[in-house]
C-alpha cells in the first residue's frame, strides 16, 4: 500500500524566522517593529497575541501578505495626529498617504480628514500634508 501525500499549505511552506529577543521601537507613543525577511502579519500577530484584524487596522492595511524585510507594523493603535514638532511634512518621492500614516504613527483616517483629502489620494512631490 502506498500512501499519498498530501501537498503542504501555504502556511505550512512558510518559514518562519523570529528572535526571541526582538527590539521594539515607538512612535508618536505607539509601539512597532520591523519586520523580518517573510513574515507576514498574520505572524505578528500570532507572535504578540493580537488578532489578525487588529494588527491590519493598526497599520491600515487591507489584507495580509507577505512584508518586505525592515516594515514599521504597528501593534497599537495609532494616534489621531503626529506628535508636537511635527506640524506638517512636505512629500518626498514615493510617499503616499497611507506610507506619510505609517511614518508619523497617524491613522490614515485622521490624517486625510485633516488634510480634507480622500484615502487614495496621492499626494505629489514637494506638496505639503499637515500632520496635526
């Protein structure tokens, strides 16, 4: 008798590579960390005891997938505005709402009803995007 195997998920061919000793940063008050080569939020959030919702909605992110290596994720929720200093940000190249969201720990909500702009909105080059 010969026995059929059966083929791996994909969580299954994941390979997970965690520290144990993992540093963690702040942000406008709120905690993140960088993410490693392949994981996924699903992992941190299996790894910080958080619901997968939970750690999408931190980061307002749409769905799980795979995070480039050195990713802020938060594990907190963000705050409504950036911290005192940090009045206004002129774009760089690359930025958009949601990437200005995640480096000033601001929910990408808040931070478009500020600015009164809608959630895809691409803000261009040198356009100056109010933070608080």
């Amino acid at each position: 008798v010969v026995e059929k195997e059966e083929p791996l998920t994909e969580r299954q061919r994941r390979t997970y590579r965690y520290t144990l000793s993992r540093e963690m940063y702040s942000q406008n008050g709120v905690p993140f960390i960088y993410s490693a080569m392949g994981e996924h939020y699903s992992d941190i959030a299996r790894q910080y005891n958080l619901f997968l919702r939970e750690v999408l909605s931190f980061n307002d992110a749409a769905e799980d997938c795979e995070l480039p290596k050195g990713t802020v994720v938060y594990l907190q929720a963000k705050k409504n505005k950036a911290a005192k200093g940090y009045d206004e940000y002129v774009v760089e190249e690359g930025m958009g709402m949601r990437e200005i969201s995640q480096k000033f720990a601001v929910k990408m909500r808040k931070l478009c009803k500020i600015n009164k702009v809608s959630e895809d909105y691409i803000p261009a080059v040198g356009e100056v995007i109010i933070l608080r």
